[in-house]
C-alpha cells in the first residue's frame, strides 16, 4: 500500500506490557496536518500486531487525510474491524 505518509505503520512494545501499541499516522483536520496516533493492538504477535498496525492506517487514510474527502462507509468499517479481529484470533 502506497502512502502519502512520512513514516509507515510500525509497532512498539513498552517495558511493562505483554502486548504491542501501534504507531501510526492520522489526519488532524483542524490543525490540517498529519500527527502520530498510538493504540494498543492487544496482540502479542509482532507480525500479527504489524498487521493491525497497518489496518488502522488504512483507516486512517480511507477517512479523508489531505484532500478531505472522506471515502469511508460502513461496509469499509465492518470490513476493516472483521480484518482486525480475524488477524487477532476472533472470530
């Protein structure tokens, strides 16, 4: 996936957590520029935990980043969320 980001989803994990927090970029409409996000992919599988990392990041540019048209619907969610879950061991 082909990003207008500066850096690429990536994953971390802190001292004292079992599992591995996401880094990624969001859209920050009113300062109208990209900043990092972090959330917790729940995930103790790196490579598992990368791919989460990089859903959210689809998320984040599916609802409208620089051009401000958002191109995100509920089936996108719904989709997006059974990805994450499935990637994660749910059902």
């Amino acid at each position: 996936m082909s990003t207008p980001l500066a850096r690429p989803a990536a994953v971390y994990r802190r001292k004292k957590s079992l599992y591995y927090s996401a880094v990624f970029q969001v859209w920050d409409a009113r300062a109208q520029r990209w900043k990092q996000a972090m959330k917790s992919t729940r995930c103790t599988d790196e490579s598992k935990a990368l791919q989460i990392a990089r859903e959210f990041e689809r998320v984040s540019l599916a609802a409208g980043g620089v051009s401000g048209e958002a191109r995100i619907s509920r089936d996108f969610v719904v989709e997006v969320i059974n990805d994450i879950l499935r990637l994660a061991g749910h059902r």
